[in-house]
C-alpha cells in the first residue's frame, strides 16, 4: 500500500502532526510494515502514480496550484485497486515531496514473493525491472525535490529508491544493502547506475559484489546518504522553506546532463529569470 499525504497525515503510532511547513511538503508513505514494506509490482506502480502525481511548485508563474490531498490511499494489492484509478484524485501541489515507510524498515526492496512468481520468465523480469526504473526515473523527472527519510533497514531496491533521490537522510538506526547477489541477482531499479555516480566505482562494487550490510556512519562516509538526522524530516522542512521556484530550478540544473556548454547557457538562463522574480526580495535581504 502506498499513502500520499500532507505532513499532517497520520505518523506511526496513528496520531496527527502539523509543522509549520503542512503546505509546502507532501508526504509519501510505503505502507506495508509487516513485509519491512517490500514492493510488488501493484506497489510499485502505485508508488510511480504517487511521485508522478504531484504537480508543479506553486511559485511557478505557469502553474494552477491544486488543493493538498490529505490521508489519501493511492492503489495497493491489499486492497485490489486499479492503478488508474490515481488519476481521478486531487493532484497536490509543493516544492518538496517527503518519501519515507511505515514501521521499522525504510523498505526491503522488491517483494520476494512476487519475484518467484515470475517464474524465470524472462520478459516478465524484464518487465518488473523496468518497472522499478520507471519510479526511479519518476523521481528524478519530479518538478518536486525528492527527500528520503531512512529509519530502519533500506535494502535493494528499496536503497535505489533512495539512490534516486535528490537528498537521502538517514537515522543513527538505518542500514544499507545491496543483499541480491547472495542469491544470484542484482539491483535492476538502476542501481548499477547511480550507486557507483555517488560512492565511486570502486566503493560500489565492493558494496554490490560483498552484498554486505553497513551501518548509517559507514553510509554516511561513503556518500550513500547526505545527512544523519533522529529525524530526516527536519531536513525536508528546512528545504521547503526556501522559494520554490530556486529548489525546481536548482533541481533541473544539477540534474542536467547536457554537454556544458548548454548546461551553462540554461544555468545563465535560468539565473536572470529568478533574479527578475525575486527582485523584492532580493532587495529585502540588503535592507
């Protein structure tokens, strides 16, 4: 099951929160605790809907901000619906969304059980990778900055997940692993991709081949997460309290992979343009 919600959605224990910041995140849930929410294919396409599903920042002068959704239940396998059935719901609109799970995992990647019922068959693997690589891809095309909030265990492809996001902050109690070639596999939701991009070749494939599970200091060293918080909410709050035009602008550009000349005549571009916006308030600032 996947949630999408305002910070003011349920936390773990069921009760309610309301940060100062309720307007400018929106929060995606992975809700199977009781599986340390591992992802089926019905997850994972429910999980691409979630992330595809929020608009625009609402300091875009070209978008129509559409109203919070709250508490909604995007399609899970638990409960049979279908994944189209996302595109009849209010599209929240903000400048950061907040990925996290639900009880004592960040999640263990894909769902062992729906792997087996591939039964060798090729396509349908090919298939089910891809569909994995599609969420990553959905995070990174996001107009919105991607927060991960790790507690507990991220695992497979549950770490490329978070690989995929522009900043990943873990607790003091999260680990990290890439466990699929103890048996015979390997992350296919891009893993072979952005890992050794964060932590160097070398790094990833010691990582990958040991299939070794690090702690959060060990993480933290090699670059796998950007920051160690109790809570990695606070990091996501702070970002938002920046203007959200920047953060998607700012987003664009480091992701950006012209060659550099077009990067820095977009990044010049890119620059003026938010300087004649916030004309104000940069003159706010010299006051």
């Amino acid at each position: 099951m996947i949630d999408i919600d305002d910070p003011g959605a349920a936390d773990g224990d069921g009760s309610r929160s309301e940060p100062e910041s309720s307007d400018r995140i929106v929060t995606i849930t992975l809700d199977r605790p009781d599986a340390r929410n591992a992802l089926t294919i019905e997850g994972l396409d429910a999980l691409a809907a979630a992330i595809e599903s929020v608009g625009s920042t609402p300091d875009s002068p070209s978008t129509s901000p559409s109203p919070p959704v709250s508490e909604t239940s995007l399609p899970s396998a638990d409960r049979g619906e279908s994944p189209s059935a996302a595109g009849a719901r209010s599209v929240p609109t903000a400048p950061v969304i907040y990925l996290r799970g639900r009880g004592p995992a960040f999640c263990a990647g894909a769902d062992l059980d729906a792997v087996n019922d591939l039964d060798g068959d090729r396509e349908r693997a090919r298939e089910f990778a891809r569909l994995g690589q599609r969420v990553a891809r959905a995070i990174e095309a996001s107009p919105a900055i991607v927060v991960a909030g790790i507690d507990g265990p991220a695992m497979g492809g549950g770490l490329e997940l978070a690989l995929a996001c522009d900043v990943r902050v873990g607790t003091p109690a999260s680990t990290y692993g890439e466990p699929g070639v103890t048996f015979g596999l390997f992350g296919a939701w891009g893993g072979t991709v952005r890992l050794p991009e964060l932590v160097g070749r070398g790094n990833a494939l010691e990582f990958a081949l040991s299939g070794r599970t690090i702690d959060a200091e060990e993480a933290l060293r090699l670059g796998l997460i950007s920051r160690l918080e109790d809570d990695p909410r606070t990091v996501a709050e702070a970002i938002a309290d920046n203007p959200g035009d920047a953060l998607a602008v700012l987003k664009r550009r480091v992701r950006d992979d012209s060659e550099r000349e077009t990067q820095e005549r977009r990044e010049a571009e890119a620059f003026a343009e938010l300087v004649a916006r916030h004309a104000e308030d940069i003159g706010s600032v010299l006051e």
